[in-house]
C-alpha cells in the first residue's frame, strides 16, 4: 500500500460510517431477553450493544485477533527540560518493547495481545534488528516553544503512517486495536493540544507527565504557553494543530484512529497521549468518534478535561500514568466479559423462566 499518497487522509475518512442502528437495536432485543433484570449488567450491556453497532453483528464475535500498537517519537520540546527523564529514555524504551522486558509486554500478554512497536520518528537509530515497523517522518519533532513542531507535510505523513500501519494490522488480522505510545516529552504535546481542542486553561490540563517536582511543573506549563502564543494554532484545523504543537506518534495513533473507525473495528484508547491524538482524529472526522472506547481515566488532569470533550466515560480509573497502552489492554477482559455475556446466556424463553411483571 503507497501510504505516500495524497488525499488518503480524506479518502480515509469519508469511509467512515455510522454505527450499525439495526445491529444494536436486535443487540438490545437480545439484552432484554436475557436471564437478568435489564440493565443488572450495566456497562457490560452497553459493550456489547456498541460492539455490535460497531461491528454490525446483533452477536458479535469474539475479540480474538487483537494487539496493542505502540508508536514512539522524540520531541524538541523535551530539550527544554519539561520531563523528570532526559530524551534518550525514549529510544532506550523502545529496545525495551522490542526485548518484551516493558509493563506493557506483560500485561499485553496476559491478555492474548499482540505487541507491535513502531518508530515514528525516534532521535536514533533504530535499524538494527529489533522488529520494528519503521515509519520515521523525522529525528524527532522541533522545539514548539520555538516555532512549529513540524511543517505541514509532516504532519500529514504521520497521521498517513498511522494508517499505514493499520493497515498492515488488518492484514494480519485484527479484530480490536488499543493505542499505545512512547515519546519523552510527549504530556506536554498531549497538553498543548488539549488547551487549543478543549478551550481549557493550560494549568487545568497539564500535569506531572513521569513525575516533576512542583517548579519543573511550572515550567511546563510556561513552555506550552510560551508555544501556543508563538504558534496560535487554529483549533478547528487537526493538522494545523498537529504541525504546531503535535508529535509525530500523536499523529500516527490518529490515524490508527481513522482506519480502524473505516474498518470497523473497535478502538481502546489508553491515557492523555492516545486521548490528545482521539481529539485530532474526531476533527478530521467526526464520525470516529463513535468508534471510541475510553478504557481508564489517567491521573492527568487534561486527560478528563479531553474525554468529557469527546463524550467518553472511562471504563476503569487504576491512577494510571504510564502509556504504552497498559490502561488500553487493561480493558480487553471487559469487553470480553460483555461479549461471553451477550452471546452465551440463556434467554428467559428458553430456560423457562418468567419474565418480568407487567407493573
């Protein structure tokens, strides 16, 4: 597939569609026919009825072909000081996916994930045998507090590599993807797009990233002020917020985002990053949206502030900080309980029960 071409954003997106309305409603049918009170089953009700308007299955299948797709990228802005660990971590980390040695290799592989690590655009070389996808847009972002992170035609190409990459998970087979990242530096992006998306303070959605003490904190949150005033981007425009304040994995796990949502397939996102890149996916296509599944609240404030924007309610709430994807996986059994729930209980009528009274 030539991800280089132009317009397969767009052509993307316009190959979105709604969720499936017939297949939710004989899901709820079904959910009410079930050997329960309605509704006893909460959440896990409302799962498997968007499983199945996303799948367009009444029953949908189990969620068996499943992985967790990890993009890392450096950030200029990391230069600057805002982390409690230097940007070389970011590459360090990745050999670490790439041994299995990383949270999210065990917890992925409680779950039955696959783990698939790409470079998006590492400030290394990473072309030794590590079994990466290799979708370098550049070295790693500029300095936002400086000028923009990227030109435009970067922006566009990380958001085309993200669904490059999807597109080859879907060869493979996939039956849900959860969102996963690594970039040193990468809260303050996920900050910094938040404040232009959601209109929020910068103080209200910048947070302690890998730990910072109270004065690096304020730095942070002068930097994305500092970048926000010099580039002013314009929040109706993901790309141009991207090119601004972006990375290059944020860009890429939007365009996870659009081409699971064209293939119908569910998508799990993690924290702050993967909800920074569902903000700038939504734009481009507000359809997406529908697609979405919160899988935790993060303890990053701007985390919150993003997923009420998007009208997600988060399925677990663990004071995750981490990334990579650990919240995203996290969410898998759920969603495997609802589907065991939905397909394999019996119905009133044929375990010979009664049903409700008429009130």
């Amino acid at each position: 597939m030539n991800w280089e071409q132009p317009q397969m954003i767009e052509r993307s997106a316009a190959q979105v569609g709604a969720l499936d309305e017939q297949a939710m409603a004989a899901a709820r049918a079904r959910q009410a026919s079930l050997t329960k009170p309605p509704g006893s089953l909460g959440r896990l009700e409302e799962l498997a009825i968007w499983l199945a308007g996303v799948t367009g299955r009444p029953i949908p299948p189990p969620l068996s072909r499943r992985a967790v797709l990890v993009l890392a990228a450096d950030h200029g802005v990391a230069t600057r000081g805002v982390s409690a660990y230097p940007r070389e971590v970011t590459a360090q980390m990745v050999y670490n996916f790439a041994a299995g040695g990383a949270a999210i290799n065990a917890l992925a592989g409680s779950v039955g994930a696959r783990v698939v690590v790409a470079d998006l655009g590492v400030a290394a070389d990473l072309s030794a045998g590590l079994g990466l996808r290799h979708h370098s847009v550049a070295p790693g972002t500029a300095d936002m507090a400086s000028g923009p992170a990227m030109t435009p035609a970067q922006a566009r190409r990380s958001v085309e590599a993200g669904l490059a990459l999807l597109e080859a998970e879907v060869a493979r087979g996939l039956d849900v993807v959860c969102t996963g990242e690594m970039g040193i530096g990468n809260t303050t992006a996920a900050a910094a797009i938040t404040a232009t998306i959601t209109g929020s303070a910068v103080e209200a959605v910048t947070g302690r990233g890998t730990g910072v003490d109270d004065a690096r904190l304020q730095h942070k949150i002068d930097t994305i002020k500092r970048a926000l005033e010099r580039n002013r981007p314009d929040p109706t425009d993901a790309l141009a917020v991207l090119a601004a304040v972006g990375g290059f994995e944020i860009g890429g796990l939007a365009g996870v985002i659009l081409g699971a949502a064209a293939r119908r397939i569910p998508v799990v996102l993690d924290g702050y990053i993967a909800g920074a890149a569902a903000l700038l996916a939504v734009i481009l296509c507000p359809a997406a949206r529908a697609y979405l599944l919160a899988a935790h609240r993060s303890v990053e404030p701007g985390h919150a502030r993003l997923l009420d924007h998007l009208r997600l309610t988060p399925l677990l709430d663990l004071h995750l900080r981490l990334g990579e994807g650990t919240g995203a996986v996290l969410a898998l059994p759920l969603l495997d309980a609802a589907l065991a729930a939905h397909a394999g209980m019996a119905t009133f009528e044929s375990a010979g029960i009664a049903g409700k009274t008429a009130d």
